[in-house]
C-alpha cells in the first residue's frame, strides 16, 4: 500500500506528521511501508506548494521522518527525489537527505533560481540522476560532487546549466550520457575519475569555455566523435595518467593538448606538441598531423 504524506523539511531534519500539513513549508513524499523507505514527490497543489517554496527556498530535505498514530510510530528513511519533485520550482538551495540513491528524471527542471545542490557528507551511492533532473538550471553554479558516489549521468541531465565552472566527479562514475553536459558555457575545469567508461554523444557539446580536463582512467573512456561537438580540441588540455598517453591518442582522444600526470597527478610527462595544419576544404574545416588527415571532430579521414 502506498500513500502520500506532507512534511515539514525545510531547515530541520525529522517532524511527526500525520494526514495534515504541517506549517505551510511543506514537502510532499510517498511512502513504500513494506521498505519503511520514501522519496520526495511531485504535489499535485503546485500552486500552494511552490508558494510555500517561494517563502522558504533553502531546503535541508531529512534523512528520516516518522508517522504516528495512535497504535505505533513508524520511521521512513528518505532515499530519493522523485520525478518532477521541484520543476519549476523557485527554489534556491538544497540539502539532500544522505540516504539519497536516485533522482528522478525532470527532478529539479526549469528551477530557474536553483544555485546550490548539497550532498551530505555520509551520502552514499547514487545510481542515477535522471534525464533533465537539472535542465536548464541556469543559475546552478555549486555541486559539491565529491560527497557522492555518482555511477550514471543520464541524458540532458544538466543540460544549459550555464554556472556551473569546475566539476570532479568521485571514483564510481561509470557514464554520462547523451548532451548530458551540452551548452555548459562556464564550465571551465572537467574532471573523470578512474572509474570512467562511456561519455555519449554530444555530452559536452558547445561548452566552449572548457580549458582543462583530468582524466584518471588507465584505459580511454569511450567517446563518440561529437561527445564534445563545437569545441576546439587544441586548445583544450587532457591530463592522462602516466604510461596512457598512447591509448589517448589513438582511441578517440585524438586533437587534446594531451599531457601525462605522475603518481600524484599533476606533474607535466609528456606533451602532445606534434605540429598540426588546418585547412579548408570545400567549406570544411581538417587537421593534417602526422602525415594524416583528420576532420573538426578528430576523425581520420581517408
């Protein structure tokens, strides 16, 4: 059986409710009594509710809450934001409960005033942030990412979050999915953790302010032609671990300004200063380097 409950969240971390509304901050969650778990969900009093947001924007969503009534008191721990939870929302800050596993796709879409999401420092894996969970939050600009384990990034997840400048992912990012990341104009620093395996297609595109990548995985992730479609390879630089400086360059990594990091990962190894021509050919732009002809995404062209 599931039910809906409303409960007060904002600035505190555990409330007893019952079938009311508390205040008039609430946050609305169904319940899963058989797991004693719940998620944050979308109301179906949009109005209310985000007027209530509107008054109270910094949102510390709780680990836990409890419902009483008078035969028993039962704990339900918060372990996700559902679909369309915050879209459209007014919201500013958020604090996520530390059991967070998931949010759900369009989560927090559209929240066009959003700046700040906060991972708890206990947090856990999360599984999946969700197609548009941060589409177009334009003014997001602080994710502190290095409180969470992330394993997937699904498409348009942060799509023309335009703020947002340096993102580091934690070991356990195994992929970021399709223009996952595209039009980020301000992103300026990119780093992918060991972990990393699939980047999809056009998942950075248009990101024209990144300068400087750092990529911890031995073997190349594997990117599509146009994962960062619009961008100048050159004059964006890939830092490798030492020893795949090789691999990057001949598994789709081709064109970065690529340079080796030691041990600690930051020491210059080995840089990519193989010189390069470009050229126009019947409108189209190609690199010749090496002897060889590449198009404007970094493909051999035969």
């Amino acid at each position: 059986m599931r039910k809906i409950y409303m409960i007060l969240a904002a600035l505190c971390c555990c409330a007893v409710v019952t079938n009311a509304r508390i205040y008039k901050d609430p946050l609305y969650y169904e319940e899963n009594e058989s797991t004693e778990t719940a998620f944050v969900t979308f109301s179906s009093e949009n109005s209310e509710n985000y007027q209530s947001i509107a008054d109270y924007p910094y949102v510390v969503v709780p680990d836990y809450f409890h419902v009483a009534d008078y035969s028993q008191t039962v704990y339900y721990n918060v372990v996700g934001i559902g679909e369309k939870a915050f879209r459209y929302s007014p919201l500013k800050w958020i604090s996520l409960a530390e059991g967070t596993t998931y949010i759900g796709n369009n989560a927090f879409q559209f929240c066009s005033a959003l700046e700040m999401v906060e991972f708890k420092a206990g947090t856990g894996t999360i599984t999946n942030i969700g197609d548009y969970a941060f589409y177009q939050c334009s003014a997001l600009k602080d994710v502190n990412w290095e409180k969470a384990v992330i394993q997937r990034i699904s498409p348009f997840a942060f799509y023309q979050c335009r703020a947002l400048k340096d993102i580091a992912f934690t070991d356990g990012l195994l992929t970021i999915g399709e223009k996952a990341f595209a039009h980020c104009t301000g992103l300026e620093t990119l780093s992918l953790p060991a972990s990393m395996s699939v980047i999809g297609e056009m998942a950075f595109q248009g990101c024209t302010g990144l300068k400087t990548i750092y990529c911890y995985a031995v073997e190349p992730p594997q990117i599509e032609e146009n994962s960062f479609l619009n961008l100048t390879r050159e004059d964006i630089t890939l830092y490798v671990p030492k020893g795949s400086f090789l691999a990057y360059r001949s598994n789709g990594w081709f064109g970065f300004n690529i340079v080796q990091m030691d041990e600690q990962g930051m020491e210059k190894v080995q840089r990519d200063n193989v010189q390069s021509t470009k050229v126009l050919r019947d409108g189209q732009l190609f690199i010749e380097r090496d002897g060889k002809t590449y198009n404007a995404l970094g493909a051999e062209v035969k």
